[in-house]
C-alpha cells in the first residue's frame, strides 16, 4: 500500500495488507515511521502492531463499491473479476488499487511468482496523458491524441493481443520511466512506478510478455481504461519483498 505526499506528491511505500483466503492482516512497513508528512492511518494508530481480522477492515472496506449500485456487474466485470466469487471484494480491491477521487492511499496488487518466474494484471497508468502530451517513439513524436484518435486506438485493442514496452529516459518524473505500446507502436501509457524496478530486472536477467487482458469503455474513467497482463520469466526471480523498503515493521 502507498501514500501519496498532498504536496510534493511523492508515492511512498507505507503498509502491507494481505488476505489468505480467510483472514486480512494490515501492517506498516518499518520504513513508514520516516516517510515525511504520513501520520497513522485511522483504525491503525501503531506502527508495530500486525492487525488482523475476519472481514475487511472498514478502512478498506469503504474503498470497494457497494454490490447494491446499480452499476455494480458492469464495474467488477470490466476488471475481469467474478461478481459472484466471494473473494471478489480483495480482487476489487487489488485491481482498482482502493483509491477514491481526492484521496492519498493507493493499494497496489504484489506479483505473483509463477513456473518460470512472476506475473501480475495491472490498469495502464496515465492513459490520460497520452491525450495531452508525445512523446519519441523510434525517430517520430507520438501521443497528443484527439479523444477521437486515442477511442479509435483503443477500439482496436481485443484480449490477447500483444503490448510493448519501451523506456522514457526523459519522463519529467523518473527516468525509469516504461511506456506500454500497442502493436502498431502507440502509447497507451505506463507501467505502474512500483512496478518498474522488477520489471526492469526480468528484462535484463530474461524476457517479459505484456497481453492486453481487457479494454474498457469512455465511462469506466480514464484509470480503468486498459487492464494489462504481463508475464515475466526469468532465470534470476525478483523478490518483491526482499529490498528493505518492503520490510515489516516492529513493535518499539
């Protein structure tokens, strides 16, 4: 779970929370005690403690929407996710990262580790962007599209088909940047930032398959427009969890 800095908009890696099929546990990581500006979370007043419960934590709980709205199936299937599967408040969760409009948590879903190494689903981040900015895409400038123009991009999209990735070295905001292609070469948007360093990784020591797993429509908001698959295989697994900035904290 992440934290965004209201200001300086920084995201920071503040809790972990887990669900393993019958119970949640919530607990901070240890770096959160020094992340400049976060205060406890409400209901989690300890930075020490591992909480843990039957039912999703209220504090979560209010970021999944209510199965009685009416446009309920239509959300959760436009995620790809079983409205009838009991775990589907978790998955919900993990694919629409739990954020709401003005909000500063971000839930983000931890990579799966598989045969030949780890894979994940994951919503293109910044497809909006791609409306408002180009960018260099072999010796031209793509992006700055028309709603029109990116609509017909993405009407061409179907489950299945191939995506690319290329770096951003001049990205305003990290130089890591990875922008998500489509077959024909245009962008779409990016790979999630804490995404990148594993990424990154399975790229150097392997090879990375990215597949479109669902193009959703104008009225699912721009966050949900494109979920993406991607499957990493590699002879060195990256350890999501084994850095230091992942580490659990302690009781003091």
């Amino acid at each position: 779970m992440c934290w965004q800095h209201p200001l300086t908009r920084a995201v920071e890696e503040i809790g972990l929370l887990t669900f393993d099929g019958s119970a949640y546990r919530f607990q901070y990581l240890e770096r959160a005690r020094t992340v400049d500006g976060f205060q406890p979370l409400i209901g989690f007043d300890d930075f020490g403690e591992a909480y843990e419960s039957d039912e999703l934590f209220p504090f979560f709980a209010q970021r999944v929407m209510d199965p009685r709205r009416p446009d309920y199936i239509r959300f959760v299937e436009g995620l790809s996710v079983d409205p009838d599967d009991e775990d589907s408040p978790w998955e919900l969760l993990a694919r629409t990262r739990g954020k709401r409009e003005g909000d500063t948590i971000q839930l983000f879903p931890a990579p799966r580790v598989s045969e030949h190494g780890w894979e994940c689903s994951f919503l293109v981040h910044g497809t909006r962007h791609m409306t408002l900015k180009t960018v260099p895409i072999g010796d031209e400038m793509r992006g700055k599209y028309s709603s029109e123009q990116f609509e017909e991009i993405l009407s061409g999209l179907a489950p299945g088909d191939p995506l690319q990735l290329q770096p951003e070295p001049a990205n305003e905001w990290t130089d890591s940047a990875l922008l998500v292609l489509d077959a024909g070469g245009h962008p779409l948007g990016y790979v999630p930032n804490l995404l990148l360093e594993a990424v990154q990784n399975a790229l150097t020591n392997g090879d990375v398959h990215l597949f479109v797993e669902r193009v959703n429509p104008p009225e699912a908001g721009w966050h949900l427009r494109v979920l993406a698959r991607l499957d990493a295989e590699s002879d060195q697994p990256f350890d999501f969890f084994s850095s230091d900035q992942f580490r659990p904290a302690l009781a003091s």
